[in-house]
C-alpha cells in the first residue's frame, strides 16, 4: 500500500515533491490532469514511474446524476476524457460521487429517489456510458460512497457492482463514509464486512476517522485526525495490507500540513502495530 498526499501536474512539480514524499514516508500524489495533452499526460507518467511515485487517483466531481440532458452528456464526456488521460499517464483509479437526483443538482443533496430501483437503473447507464468503448490498459473507475445515495453499505455496493458487470469498474474505498448509526460502535466488523465484499474491486482508497460530536443538539458527526475517532485502524489498516500493493491511499479535508503531518506519523506508527507497512518511493512493489 502506497500512503499519498500532494498534487503534481507536470514532471518539474513531482521532482520539487520527491525529498517532502520521503520526509514523510509517502509514495503517492493526485495527478493533476486539466490541460493537460495526451503527450503531457505520458511525460507525466513516465517521470512518476522514474522516480518512484504512484499516481493515484483523479477525480471528477460534478453531478453525475444530473436531471439536465445537456449536464450529464457533458459530464460523462468529462469522466470518459479523463479515464483516457489517466490511461496515458498510469493512473490508478479515476474517482467520482454517484450524485444525486435532488432538483438542485448538487451531488451531495440528500434525495428519497437516490435510494430507488431507479436509481440505480439510471446510474448503471450512466457508469456503462462513462465506460463504453474504451479500451482502459491500467486506469480503472471508481465510485466513491456517500450517505446520500443506495452507494452506501457493503451489500448494496457488491450488488450495484455485479449489475453494472464490467471488469473495469468498482469502489472507491472511502471506508469512513460508510460508517452508519448501525456501526458507528462497531467500525472493526463493517472493515471486515466492506474487505469480504469488495476487496477484488477496490482501486484506491482514502484514510479518514470520525468521532460523534455530543455538544450538539441532533446527529452530527466529525471528520478528526487518523486516531482520535472510531475507525478500527489496525483492523484496516491489516485488510488494506491485502490489497495489491501499490493500491494509494490518501489523506484528505485538513487545513494544515501540520494535520497531515500527525496523520501521516499516526499511520505509519499504526501500521507498525498492525505488522504492516506503507511502501516507501521508489521501493519496488514485488
């Protein structure tokens, strides 16, 4: 497993991040593929892969779901231009939200029809859309969890994955955003739930904790340092290690480098603890 942090679009930036990678103990950037020719998208890849970087994950976080005709023809475009720079440059996995069929448009509305047989009908055709025709040598797709939507819980993922039926799409593991009332006290048995599941389809992944704020009136959860809320870590963090390894797995939403950088110690320090370990750049994947 490959810890990651930082954003590089051209092979100068992913040189100046190399000596700040290592301090921390990380091998993984968020390419940053906007612009960017088919020809910058290869120069990009080939001087991560020379310097022993993982490129890891691209997103595209418009509403996919959108209800406006013109909004989603041009947004599949979007993802489907974006797999096919990924491809080029060796990418990961490029991401996206399900969205959501709110009126508004904001793919992070809360919706009843998001948890319909519609709606998964409907995102099936635009997943199948996004992936028609191309022919993806090492990018895959991958649908991040959120509460708002079916894309939520192990079960209802498995079941949406096996009916979209292509080998190149799959989960995005955001382990953190599955956590539920259910298993708020019980983070270890939905790890181990979600890696049963989905472990053949997770392309990349994110590192988060959460932590039920108790001043305020009604539910409201946290997103915390790696550490101070419930999330299993060692449990995860022994389940990911199962992975392929070179699978990224980000840091994300702190406002500091300082966050990050506790963060990053915290795992390295609970992957120790797990008897496993985050792959340093440049140290081959075996």
């Amino acid at each position: 497993m490959r810890l990651g942090y930082y954003t590089a679009g051209t092979p100068a930036a992913l040189d100046a991040l190399a000596e700040k990678l290592d301090i921390y103990g990380l091998s993984a950037v968020w390419p940053s593929l906007d612009g960017l020719s088919d020809e910058e998208c290869v120069a990009l890849g080939e001087r991560a892969r020379a310097l022993g970087i993982v490129l890891g994950e691209a997103g595209m976080w418009e509403n996919i779901l959108t209800a406006d005709p013109e909004l989603r023809d041009q947004r599949i475009r979007k993802t489907r231009d974006l797999l096919r720079k990924a491809d080029l440059a060796g990418v990961k996995c490029v991401v996206t939200l399900a969205g959501s069929m709110d009126p508004s448009g904001r793919s992070l509305a809360p919706d009843a029809r998001n948890y319909t047989e519609a709606c998964k009908r409907e995102l099936r055709e635009v997943v199948l859309r996004i992936l028609d025709g191309l022919a993806l040598k090492r990018v895959r797709y991958g649908i991040e969890p959120w509460h708002n939507t079916f894309f939520y819980q192990p079960e209802e993922i498995r079941e949406f994955i096996d009916r979209v039926g292509h080998p190149a799409f799959g989960l995005h593991l955001d382990q953190m955003n599955m956590v539920s009332q259910a298993s708020y006290h019980n983070t270890t048995e939905l790890i181990n739930k979600t890696f049963r599941l989905l472990a053949d389809r997770a392309w990349s992944v994110h590192l988060k904790d959460i932590r039920c704020d108790p001043g305020h009136m009604f539910l409201k959860w946290d997103e915390v340092r790696i550490g101070d809320g419930v999330m299993d870590y060692e449990t995860y963090l022994r389940r990911l290690a199962d992975l392929p390894a070179d699978t990224p797995c980000f840091c994300e939403h702190f406002k500091s480098e300082g966050d990050y950088a506790i963060c990053f110690a915290r795992l390295h320090h609970l992957a120790k603890k797990a008897d496993v370990r985050f792959l340093c750049r440049g140290e081959a994947s075996g």
